[in-house]
C-alpha cells in the first residue's frame, strides 16, 4: 500500500521531486519563498532549494509569467503561482499573446515549457476575486494546455506531467480539495498525461463528462441513480486541452446520452464546446439531448447562501441525470 | 574607433536601405499587413548593439527592423518574412512585426506595447541564475510608457539586480499623438524611483548612443544591476507605411527640420569626413555595395516560395 497525501501536499510533492530531478526547475510567485505560499503548498522549498530556485516575488502578475516566459526561452521550466487563480487574468496578455503564440510566432524555433498554477474554485467563502474558475478562457486560446486534477494521484502526476512537457500548461488546482481531496499518489517517475481523461465509474446507461471539485458530486449522484437502475459512467476528464475526445466518444457510443457537469459558468463554458463537438461528430449516436449543469451566469457572491444555493451539487445533478435518463 | 564608425556607418545605412525597400515592397502592393519603419531612427539601435556582445540578447517591437538587422539578423530572412514566405526567420507566421532569430540573441520582436518587458526581466535572471554575464537590452518606445508591466519588470530588475538596460526609444509619437499629451511627469524620473541607473542621449548620434551605452552594458555585465538609457530620436515616417497624411498630427516643417538637420547617417557620414576616417568615394563605395546586397536580398524573398496553407496549424504546440 503506496503512502497516502493530500491533493494539496501531493502538489508540493511533484514540485519537490521535480526540481530535485531537473535543476532547470524553479518556481516564483507571491510569498512562495521562506512563507510558503497563501495556501502552504511550497512549504519546505525554500529551505531545501534556497531564494534562487524558490522566488518570491512583488504582487506583480504579469511580471511572475513574463519572467518565466524569458527564463523558459533560455532552458528553464518555471513553475510561476498565481496566489489566487481570480488574479490570472492581471497575467493575461502574459500567458494568452506572448506564452501561447511564442512557438507560433518563432517559427517552431523555439518553445514554452512553464506551468501557471492557478488556485481556483468556490465553495470557500472567498467572494468575487478568491472564488473563481477561469479555465474556459484559457481552453480557447491554441498554444495553451489546460489541466484540472480532482485527485491527490492526479495532482501530482499531472502537476509533474506539466512540468515535464514544452508547452505553457495552466494547472488549475482546486482550493476546495486542498485538504478534503486525499489519497495515494504516483511514485518515481510515474506521471499522469496530459491528454488522457479518467472513467471514475462505470455505466452503459449515460455519460457524465466533469473535473476537478464537481468530480466527488457527480460520483454521488451516479450511486444514487445506481440504486434507481440507472448505471452512469463517470469520466473525470482531468485535461480540459487538449481533452480527450476518444474517451468521450467510447463513453457515448455505449450510453447514448451525456450530461456535463462544471463549477465554471455555462455560457461558453467547456460544456459547450463538447456539446457541439459531440452534435458535429455523433450525432446518430444520440439518444437524447446533451445536458448540462453548471454555475449559472453570475459572479461567485460573498454570501454562502447565495453561493451555496446556486453552485451544482449532487442533488442538481441527479436530478439532471434522471431526466437525462428518462429521455 | 576608426573601425568602430564605419561599422556602425554601415550598419545604419544598411537599415535605411532595408527599410526604403520596404516602403518600396508596400507601394508596389507585393506586401501586405503593416510595417512600421525605422527610418531616423537607427543610431539607437546600432548604437546600443554595437555595446552588446553577439551572445547578449536583446527584446523588440512592433518597429524591429533596424534592431534585429543591428544584432546580426540577415536581410535575406527578414524580407523573405515581411512577405509571408516560407523561408522567413518565422515561416512566414511572424511577419514585421514579430522576427525572432535565436541564433543571434534576438528574443523576438512584440506587436503588443511593452509586451517584451517582462520577457526580458526572465532572460536576464537566466543570466544571473546561470552566472554567466549575457546582458539583455530591452527595446521598446516611449509609448510603452503606458503600460504597467514595463514598471513590474523593472522594480523586479532591480530588486534582483538583473543585467539589463531598458532602451526607451523617444521618437516622440505614440502612433499619432505627441508623447507630451500622454505621459505625465518626467520619464527619467521614472526608472530613478527604482532606483535603476539612468542616462539620456541624443538618439540621433549614434557615437554618443554608443558612448552612453558601454558603461551602462558593462556595469550590468558586472552584475551591478539594470539601467534605463532615454534615447531622443524623431520617426522620420509616419507610424506605418501607410501613414502618408500626417499633417493632422504633425507639422511638415517639424519633419523637415529633424530630416534635413538631424538625420543620424548625415550626421556621423558628416563626423567621418571631418575626422577624415572616410572620403566621399569610400561612403559612396560602401553604399553602392549594400544597395546591391538589399536588392539582392529583396528579390531571393520575391522569388522565394509561400508555405503551404495547411503549415496553419504546425508549431502551435511543441
């Protein structure tokens, strides 16, 4: 039995086994230094690794990723954190026109290899700016990749995948699973890919596409529906881009209905890029209408009640997958 | 220094001759998109280059042409990029106003304003992190003054004692407004409340561009940390080719008086006869040679093969 951490330290895992492994790995951003970060995950870097590879920086977003793209184009893999990823999009021009279009923009003659961190998430109280899940708005800029793991095992292999890979990988890691996420995680040089989404259940009566915090929810719903007769299959796709449409499709081809599920508002989130991928490609595979539920299109309030009431959870989708069912 | 200016001579007049093609390229509709000419302004780049090693680095802009030609970048490539052609420094994707030569230092040249600042903060803390004394020039006009990251870069550059030398090229229009209407305070001022070392020169001759340089490149070698160098220059063009009518923003006679007076060839072609470190027939000799090259260059791009249309989606992803 494989030792067992927390989403949170498995991330400081990978980071720590990372840069043991390449000394080109440092990371930077806002009080990861002697502090440790907001949230604690690169507590311990600072002594093993010292003020050289453990940076703190001013609260200068776009300086933290332009400073990685310059470092990443002289051999390095930055590990650039965003305290909150509300503050991502203070970094934006950094990581959407210069990061992501670098290797378009060169030719090919050169490459990106950074990871942005990205906290995100709701459910903590944190109101407007400490609340939200940004990820649609890097999914559609090519050049980029996205991940979004929803386990401790993911966490770190994912989080070592990204360092690992060439291209600008935003990692967006959920606050609300920091600590409540826990379990074994990969040893050595185990990765996860990127690219390769995760069937967390299994079903032929429907399909239920979901990531990060939405992941241990929809597992709920789909034991309730079990006890109804209705057995769903529950991809977490883990990459958001590029996802992995193969996976989606084997899902459908045996289920013929598909709900997806995000904490991300709906307009334009990655439901409904599926969605029309799914209407494009199989559509003679549907038995019913693609559905989704989401965060409605609003701001993450202060209030719990407010957030609370309105964020999905197992009851919304249950109840989305027995009409998903009944179709 | 006999060497020294006649390089530099010739590295101005290469970028003048570079740039009158392009113009050229536009007129005749064999180019299409933008460019944003250098002319009147090649003492900073071949100014501050001529400080640098080949292994430094340098960031660009919108308007790099005369900075990638004056950090060892080939005409050939350049032009071959200007049109889209495959054989371009970028296949053909990157186009005048983002040439990137690795092989030369060249970091590539940035649409966005003030958007390489940042960029050369990073290449800069390689330098230092790897402990090797390559320093960055970061090139970028006054209208980058405007934007906030071009401040985060350089508190962090100087917090961490970075080499680089911020190269803030005044040619006195953010596109088609004079600078004073846009920039408050005084803009040595800024860099002095980081801290940074500052000088401002007369951009226009390009040994006191030189001159001003040297110190402050070597002082970053040293790891004595970043500089900010004010270069006062004038864009003799208008903001792109296509900015002919510019009366509405400027006045001829203003143009007049900085093209006729203070043209930065003139004015060390001028130096070198003086100094007798040329005679009329060696310049003209010179110019002949590099018209010849320039022709050369712009017609292998001319001839040279567009990519095909479905290279749109190689080198998005490594």
């Amino acid at each position: 039995m494989s030792k067992e951490l927390s989403y949170l330290e498995a991330i400081r895992e990978a980071l720590l086994e990372e840069m043991r492994r390449d000394p080109k790995v440092f990371v930077l951003g806002e009080d990861v230094g002697a502090y440790g970060g907001a949230f604690g995950v690169t507590q311990g870097l600072y002594d093993e690794f010292g003020e050289m590879r453990v940076i703190d920086t001013p609260i200068s977003e776009s300086a933290i990723v332009g400073v990685s793209i310059g470092a990443a184009l002289r051999g390095y893999r930055p590990v650039a954190e965003m305290q909150f990823a509300d503050f991502i999009s203070c970094a934006f021009d950094q990581i959407v026109n210069q990061a992501a279009t670098l290797r378009y923009r060169y030719g090919g003659r050169a490459s990106v290899p950074i990871v942005v961190r990205a906290p995100s998430g709701g459910n903590v109280g944190g109101g407007l700016y400490h609340s939200q899940n940004p990820e649609a708005w890097f999914i559609h800029r090519p050049g980029l990749k996205v991940v979004a793991p929803s386990t401790a095992y993911d966490a770190k292999g994912l989080l070592k995948a990204a360092i690992r890979d060439d291209n600008p990988v935003i990692y967006f890691e959920h606050k609300y699973l920091y600590r409540r996420a826990k379990g074994p995680v990969p040893e050595g040089d185990e990765i996860v890919p990127i690219g390769v989404a995760a069937t967390r259940r299994e079903g032929n009566d429907a399909t239920l596409l979901t990531y990060g915090a939405m992941v241990a929810p929809s597992l709920e719903a789909a034991d309730r529906l079990s006890k109804e007769g209705v057995e769903v299959d529950v991809i977490d796709l883990r990459t958001l881009l590029p996802y992995d449409k193969a996976a989606i499709f084997a899902s459908l081809e045996k289920t013929n209905r598909v709900l997806v599920v995000h904490e991300d508002v709906k307009t334009l989130g990655i439901g409904s890029e599926i969605s029309a991928v799914i209407m494009e490609e199989r559509f003679d595979t549907l038995d019913a209408p693609v559905m989704r539920v989401t965060y409605p299109d609003t701001h993450p309030p202060f209030s719990h009640v407010l957030e609370g009431a309105n964020l999905p959870n197992a009851d919304k989708i249950t109840g989305a997958l027995r009409r998903l069912a009944a179709y | 220094m006999t060497d020294r200016m006649l390089h530099m001579y010739r590295q101005m007049l290469a970028i003048r001759l570079f740039e009158e093609r392009v113009n050229d390229l536009y007129t005749r509709a064999l180019m299409p998109g933008l460019a944003h000419l250098y002319i009147g302004e090649e003492a900073v780049a071949v100014g501050v280059c001529e400080a640098l090693r080949r292994d430094d680095y340098i960031t660009s802009t919108h308007r790099g042409h005369g900075h990638c030609l004056a950090k060892g970048a080939v005409p050939d490539l350049m032009f071959a990029e200007l049109l889209g052609k495959k054989a371009g420094y970028c296949k053909g994707k990157g186009g005048s106003m983002h040439i990137a030569d690795p092989d030369t230092g060249n970091l590539g040249a940035n649409a966005i304003v003030g958007g390489s600042a940042a960029l050369a903060a990073g290449a800069a803390f390689s330098s230092k992190y790897l402990k090797l004394d390559r320093v960055v020039a970061c090139f970028f006009g006054e209208g980058a003054l405007g934007q906030g990251v071009l401040y985060e870069s350089m508190n962090l550059a100087q917090l961490w004692k970075l080499p680089i030398v911020y190269v803030c090229e005044n040619n006195q229009y953010n596109e088609y407004t004079h600078f004073s209407e846009t920039t408050a305070g005084d803009i040595i001022a800024r860099p002095s409340a980081f801290g940074l070392a500052v000088a401002s020169v007369d951009g226009q001759d390009v040994r006191a561009v030189y001159d001003t340089t040297a110190p402050l490149v070597e002082r970053a070698r040293k790891g004595d940390g970043p500089a900010f160098l004010l270069c006062n220059t004038y864009r003799f063009r208008g903001h792109h080719v296509g900015d002919i009518s510019r009366d509405y923003y400027r006045a001829k006679h203003e143009e007049q008086r900085w093209t006729s007076e203070r043209d930065p060839l003139a004015i060390l072609g001028a130096h070198l006869l003086e100094q007798q470190a040329a005679d009329r027939a060696a310049l003209d000799r010179m110019a002949a040679e590099l018209t010849a090259q320039m022709d050369a260059a712009m017609q292998w791009a001319i001839d040279a093969p567009y990519p095909s249309p479905d290279e749109v989606t190689e080198d998005v992803y490594a």
